[in-house]
C-alpha cells in the first residue's frame, strides 16, 4: 500500500469517524467528554470509520469514483467515502414485522453491531451522568426547588422548540406523580434537566438554586425529618400494640 492510498484510506475513516460522531452528538449534545471518554463511545466511532473504509474500497473497485477523476484527492476521497458509505448504509427495502420495520440490506448486519455499541454507550454516559446528579442533587430538595428548575427550562435556552418545553413539563408531571420520595424525584428531574442545559449550565444553575433557596430547603429537610420522625414513633406505637395484644 502506498502513502497515498494509506492516506486516502485514513482520510476515509475519519469521515466515517465523523458521521458517526455527528450521530452521537445529536443524541448526547450535553457532553462530548463523555462520548470520547467511553470505550463504547469509541467502538462507536471506529465502527463507522470502519464502514466508511470499506465502502471507500468497494466504490473505487467498482468505478464509482471515475466520474471525479481529475479532481483534488482529498474532496475525492471525502465526497466518495460519504456517498458510499450513504448507500452501504441504506436499506434496499424496509419490512414490517409486528409494529417494527426493519431494514433489508448491509444495514442490518451494520445494526446489529452500531445498536450493540450505543447500548454500551448509554449505560456509560447514564452512569457518569448519575453520579454527577446525585453530587449535585445533595444540595437540592425537589419541593423547594422544582418551580424555579421549570421556569429556568422554559426561559433560558432560546433553541428550544415549545415541543422540547411541552415534553419536559410532561415528564416533570410524571416525575410528580412517582410514588418514591422527593430525593428521588430530584434525582430524576435533574437527570431530565442534565440532558437538556448540559453538564457546566446545569451545575452552575444548581450551585446557584442551592444558595438563592437556601432557607426554603432547610425548611423542606426539617419538615421531612420530622414527619419519618413522626412516622418512625407511629410505627415503634403499634408495634408495641401489637405485642401487647399478641400477649
């Protein structure tokens, strides 16, 4: 292999390095350390590289790429890697089994490994991203705090469409109605919240939600401390009722 064709064929892979990030940062736009911290993040990555590559090598084999000869070798390779690996990763049809289409073609084989990788990927990024809430989330109480975390969500990122604002007043009314209890519940929100303002906007926004609040969830902790105060006395009363009757 010369270095041409070595280049030609790294240059590839990095354009289905990314693509493939590109997918990614759509679907975790809060944290690129996170995609590229993560060994699934970068199976993900070389994955398409990868594809990219072999459908590179399958396009000039085959002539597809004559009609840019002449042209500058390095667009060449981009525009051929891209629109090769475009059809490598087409469905030539779709077929409905059930409630589920799926793909007939070289995607579905591609699937099965991409899926496997992005599986990966979430439980990587979910994990780092609870452990960051709950260091947060210890500052917080959901009742003190939840108004002010829905007014920050429909006000401070002008991108958001009212579908994105409409979705997460759903979820902060589903949260509401958990049966699970309030630290809980903040953990939740905070994980909705982490998604939608990103890792540095929601810890500055919570440091300064733990400080402006702070009185209101002093009073939400004595007031939860006192009521499984009361509900442990209530508890310890008929268990001696209990005895007492069992005697």
């Amino acid at each position: 292999m010369t270095a041409g064709s070595l280049a030609a064929f790294l240059l590839a892979v990095a354009v289905g390095a990314a693509v493939g990030l590109s997918e990614l940062l759509s679907r975790y736009s809060w944290s690129l350390g996170s995609i590229l911290s993560s060994v699934a993040g970068w199976s993900y990555l070389l994955l398409n590289g990868g594809v990219a590559a072999l459908a590179y090598r399958a396009a000039m084999d085959w002539g597809f790429g004559n009609v840019l000869q002449g042209k500058p070798e390095f667009w060449r390779v981009v525009l051929v890697a891209i629109g090769a690996m475009f059809l490598l990763r087409s469905s030539l049809a779709q077929v409905r089994f059930g409630s589920h289409e799926v793909g007939i073609g070289l995607v579905t084989i591609l699937e099965v490994f991409s899926r496997r990788a992005e599986r990966r990927l979430d439980q990587a990024v979910a994990s780092e991203r609870w452990s960051r809430v709950d260091k947060a989330c210890t500052k917080l109480t959901y009742r003190a705090t939840r108004a002010y975390w829905t007014a920050v969500v429909d006000t401070a990122l002008a991108s958001q469409s009212e579908g994105e604002r409409a979705a997460f007043r759903a979820a902060v009314e589903k949260i509401d109605e958990m049966p699970v209890d309030d630290d809980t519940k903040m953990r939740l929100l905070a994980m909705a919240l982490w998604e939608l303002l990103g890792n540095s906007l929601f810890e500055t926004i919570a440091n300064e939600a733990s400080v402006r609040f702070k009185k209101e969830i002093e009073d939400d902790r004595a007031t939860r401390t006192a009521q499984l105060q009361q509900l442990a006395e209530l508890k310890a009363e008929l268990s001696k009722l209990s005895t007492g009757g069992k005697q």
